[in-house]
C-alpha cells in the first residue's frame, strides 16, 4: 500500500510539474507569483485536476454504435452555449500548489535551454570545510559512531559465543566503541555580484517598473543557483544616481529628465571601491525605456562600457523596457557600437510582460 502510494503521489507531482512547465511564461510575468513567496517556497494557482476515467450514462439505450445518427454527429446535444439554467453544482476551482524557488528555477533553466554559469578566470577563493570520511577506535564521544559500534559489539558477542538469538541483547565494551573522524578539505567558492540599475525618470511608469521587478527577480534566482554567498546591489538614477536598497529601487517614483552615465559612474566607484575584478564574477544589469538627455551623454556611456565593463565585467546587460514616453534610441546606440563585435555587451528589448522570459534568455543564455 506504501509503495502504492509512494508511485500516486510520483504520478501526481509529474503532473503538477507538466502543468507549471506549460504556463511558465505566464507565472514569470505574474507579480501576484512573487507576491506568494514564503521563505523558500511559492504557492502557484493551477486548474483543477482530474484523472481521466470511464464513466457509465443512466441511459439504458443499445450497445456500442448503435441507434440512429450519421458519422460526425454528437453523442449528446446538450444546451446552447450560454443558454443553459442556473445551476447548484459548484464551478471550476483552482488548486494552490508549492512549489520550491529552486524547482522553478530548474524548469525556468530546462524551458530556455540555459547553460550553467562559467565563472570567469579569475582568482578562486577556498572555503575550508570539516568533511567526516572516516573512523577510528578513539575520539569524543559527540563523535561516537552509534551504528558502527553496535555492529562491531555484535559481532564481537557472535564471535565468542556470548550471543543469545532468544535473548537479542547487545552490549558495548570500551573496544568496541568507533568514531567518526573528519579531514578538512578546500574547496572553490566563486564569488559574485549583481549591480541593477534602473531609469526612474517620468518616462519610467509603474508597468515598466513593474517588468524590471520582475524579470530581476527570476535573473537572481538563476545566479544565486550558480554561486554561493551572491551580493546584490542596487542604484536608481534620472538626472544624478544614488545607491539605494532593494524595497526603494522597485517603489521609487522620481521624476525629471535622464541621465544615464550618472549611473554607470556610481556603478564604477562601487567596483572599484569593493568588487575586485580578479577575485569577483561581476554582472551589471541596467534598465531603462532609452532616452537619454543628450547625444553626448550617450557616447560618454558607450565609452565606459567599452573601455571598463566589458572589461572587468563577466556580461553587461542593457535592457530596454518598452514605452509610450520614451525614446529608445539608448538601444540602438549600443548596438550599433557592440551588436556581433563584443560578446560581453548584451542588450535586449522587452516590449511587455511577454518579453520577459525571451529577454532572460538574451542575458543569460551564453553561461557567462
């Protein structure tokens, strides 16, 4: 019956995780999904389901094909669409399921074909860390072996004949006693750090925010699946910059006009002044609808993204978010300067909600 069980509710997950994969794109793009978060896990409304199953009509009518009607016909006529009575049985309701940030990050990963992470070439810092592998017949007691000993005990009283079948009473001496010991070992631990920065002008309304919210969410996920102990930092700029923490870079409302080399010269201090580029993997995101205040601002920022981030940076992402104020002409700057001829410069444009997930992909669909 347990293994009965055990295979129902194998099934049962198999099927919630084909149900989740079908909509992902639609639970990406749901702020009412990270809305729903607990501590580790994320409660996800799907439809009801039911096991299909055979079902016998209280219609005494003839066998298998028979009666009058012409191929094509249906089986029961049933009511119009739309015309039928009120009725007491209740509707279709739907199921709440949780399900674990890192299972959805997994099926997030498997849907856009994304490669693990390759940290770049840089120094690895060494995590030192006690690993038990072994045993041996001295050591403290915190360390006693229980299952080790008892099996060395037994042994010992079946050896010497002290075992009694009728009586099963085993009893440890003082030699039979194991522990466990420990070794430490070094182990690789990449660092990283991500730096969003994100246009907060009044051309920026709250749909565009919306959409840098919650496609950052899903691009921290993924990272934070590839590296352990990973550093966030946030900086929201319209004319000048300023480093922010997370709750005041999704609710800012800021108005005025753009300048965005602003941004990137607070991003640079805070490289340089905490980031080294050879013992961190470092992943500037920026996030903007691409008006800028002038001509001369943008090749300013062209030349810093040139000159330092492709540089020290593992990628730097740019991503346009579509709208009705805005320019977008940021975008085609970059591209024009980068498109085919820099692999560390991404930019990618995310006209809505439905852009979110081909836009992660952009940014983190060459494993860097």
């Amino acid at each position: 019956m347990a293994e009965k069980i055990e295979q129902d509710l194998s099934r049962f997950k198999k099927i919630i995780r084909g149900k989740v994969k079908k909509e992902l794109g639609k639970f990406v793009s749901s702020g009412e999904l990270i809305g729903r978060q607990g501590k580790k896990l994320i409660s996800i409304p799907i439809p009801r389901i039911d096991i299909p199953r055979f079902k016998f009509t209280d219609k005494q009518q003839g066998g298998v094909g028979q009666g009058e009607g012409q191929a094509g016909d249906p089986l029961d006529q049933g009511d119009e669409d739309g015309y039928g009575k009120a009725g007491d049985s209740p509707g279709q309701h739907l199921l709440e399921v949780d399900i674990s940030i890192e299972e959805l990050v997994d099926m997030l990963g498997e849907e856009l074909a994304l490669p693990n992470i390759q940290p770049k070439n840089n120094e690895k810092f060494e995590e030192i860390k006690n690993v038990y592998r072994g045993i041996r017949r001295s050591g403290p007691e915190s360390l006693r072996h229980v299952k080790r000993t008892y099996k060395q005990a037994l042994k010992r009283q079946i050896f010497t004949g002290e075992y009694n079948p009728l009586k099963p009473r085993v009893v440890p001496y003082k030699e039979d006693r194991r522990y466990r010991t420990y070794k430490q070992e070094r182990l690789p631990n990449f660092k990283a750090v991500i730096i969003y920065m994100m246009d907060v002008s009044g051309s920026m309304g709250n749909e565009q925010k919306e959409i840098v919210r919650l496609e950052s969410f899903w691009i921290d996920a993924w990272l934070k699946k590839q590296y352990k102990g990973i550093e966030t930092r946030y900086i929201i700029h319209d004319a000048v910059a300023r480093e922010v923490d997370q709750e005041t870079f999704y609710h800012t409302r800021e108005s005025g006009g753009t300048i965005i080399s602003s941004a990137y010269k607070l991003c640079q201090e805070i490289i340089e002044a905490d980031y080294d580029p050879m013992a961190w993997n470092i992943y500037p995101f920026h996030f903007s609808d691409g008006d800028n205040w002038s001509a001369n601002d943008t090749q300013e920022c062209v030349k810093l993204v040139d000159e330092y981030f492709s540089k020290v940076a593992n990628v730097f992402c740019y991503g346009q978010v579509e709208s009705e104020f805005g320019s977008g002409q940021f975008l085609k700057d970059l591209r024009e300067k980068f498109a085919g001829k820099n692999d560390n410069v991404i930019t990618s444009q995310i006209e809505n909600r439905d852009g979110i997930l081909n836009s992660i992909k952009d940014f983190l669909g060459k494993g860097k």
